[in-house]
C-alpha cells in the first residue's frame, strides 16, 4: 500500500455500517394487520369455482320455487273465476234464457231488424218426425213472444190514438184479431236460419231449428191481415206500436244472448288455459 504521507486514512463511504443495522427498517405501525391480511394466500380456483356453482343453483331454485307459486295462484284465481261463472250462468237458466245449444245464436235476439224464434225436436227412430217437431217448435216460440207483448202493443196503440185499450178491445176486438194473424203471417213467411241434430247418449235424434222474420215485414203481415179481417184500426199507429214494442223485446233479447255468448267464451277460454281437467 503506498504512503499516506502522514495523513490518517478513513473508509470510504458505503464501506462502514453502524453496528447492528439490518437494512430496510420493519414498520410495525397500525397498517400492520392490514398489511398481513393483503398478504394472505388468495382463495384456492376450484373452490371459488365451486363457490359460484353453489350461488348459481340457488337462484335457480328460488326463481323456479318463484315460479311454481305465480302458476298456483294463477291457478286458483282461474278455478275461482270459473265458479263465479258457472253461478252466473246457472242465474241465467232459472231465468229462462235460451241455454247456449246448437242454433241458439240465431234464434235469439237480433239488430232490431229481425224477430227469431228457436225450437228443439226429438225422436227416437223417425228423424224426420224430430225435423218437424223442431220447425214447428220454433215457430211457436217466435209466436209465443208475440203474444206476450201483444198487450203492450195494444198499450201503446192507445196511447198514441187516444183511445181506451177496454173500447177498442171490446167494440173491433182487435187483441184476438192480433193474435189470430200474428200467428198466420210467422206461418206463412218465417224463414229457417239455422237447423241441426244431433245424436244424444240415448240414441234418439235431436234437431234444433231457428227461425227468423223481418220486423217490419211482420208488422205490415200482421196489420194486412187484420184489413182482410175487416177490424177497424188505424194502420199507422198500429205499425208504430208494433215496431216499437217488438224492437224492444228484441234488443232485450240481444241483450241477453251476448251476455250467454260471452260468458261460454270465458268458460272456454278458463278451460282451455288453466283447467284443462275439470269435468264439465
């Protein structure tokens, strides 16, 4: 080593290190436990995987759980229904509405342009004979209305002429004079609209006739027939009071025959969508 020249030598710097000193100094601060929790090993990838599975499935079972008691409910309400509409229909048949059966569409009710009646027949071995039954029926039920709103007509009939229903009844009796060719011109000039049979469980033949005939043109039979008849009656005023009260009793009957119309499709439709296997 060459001289110093009498000068002392130190170490160089970096070269010297305090005893006892250990590099970076260990923090123990309040970040401590935080530090160790970062640092700890990460969740294993098979168990996290199986993890995400598990939370997977049990959505999927609540969802369907979910599911299951939306369609009980649906269903409940549906039979519910159901039963309010079997109710409502069995009001409708105590009131001696035409039960939704074959022709019943067209022989009930109308647009206030046609007055239709409905009948049924039954035979055991003579179609035929069931045919006749029910064209005759229906005939009757188209008159059988009529009859029932001849006093109304009459009622009306007087009012619009002033005079007393008892004096026209009595002096041109015109009440019988009304049934007698009300009966004649639905005879001679209803039209069959619909006609159908079927065979019942007992093996007789059922047919269901529905007839029809224009209001106007029944009024105008009607007072035709009571000029052939020679009954005094003013003919305007009778054709007002026959239009007025038989157009009434059809649109009540329309009335009647969308209302039963409507609560067949709703029975259907409660059928079809939510009790496919309730006996009828």
């Amino acid at each position: 080593m060459a001289a110093s020249c009498g000068r002392r030598q130190y170490p160089q710097y970096g070269q010297y290190r305090p005893q006892g000193y250990q590099g970076q100094p260990q923090y123990q601060g309040q970040n401590a436990q935080a530090n160790a929790t970062q640092m700890a090993p990460q969740q294993q990838p098979d168990e996290l995987d199986a993890e995400i599975r598990r939370m997977e499935r049990q959505d999927k079972l609540e969802e369907l759980a979910y599911q299951r008691e939306m369609r009980r409910k649906k269903r409940e309400l549906k039979m519910k229904q159901l039963d309010q509409l079997y109710a409502q229909q069995a009001q409708l048949d105590e009131g001696s509405v035409v039960r939704l059966v074959p022709c019943s569409a067209e022989g009930m009710g109308g647009d206030g342009k046609y007055y239709r009646g409905l009948g049924i027949g039954e035979h055991v071995l003579d179609e035929y004979a069931a045919l006749a039954e029910a064209s005759n029926a229906a005939r009757a039920n188209l008159g059988s209305k009529f009859m029932g709103v001849v006093q109304n007509i009459l009622t009306d009939y007087n009012s619009k002429t002033g005079t007393p229903g008892a004096k026209v009844n009595r002096e041109n009796n015109l009440e019988n004079a009304m049934r007698v060719a009300g009966e004649k011109v639905l005879n001679d000039y209803s039209e069959v609209t619909c006609q159908t049979s079927v065979k019942t469980n007992t093996g007789s033949i059922k047919w269901y006739v529905a007839v029809q005939i224009r209001v106007d043109k029944f009024a105008n039979g009607v007072a035709d027939e009571l000029e052939t008849m020679k009954v005094k009656f003013n003919r305007d005023r009778l054709l007002e009071a026959m239009d007025s009260q038989i157009n009434r009793q059809v649109q009540r009957e329309q009335q009647q025959r969308d209302k039963a119309l409507e609560l067949e499709k709703q029975r259907k439709a409660m059928l079809q969508e939510g009790g496919d296997n309730v006996a009828l």
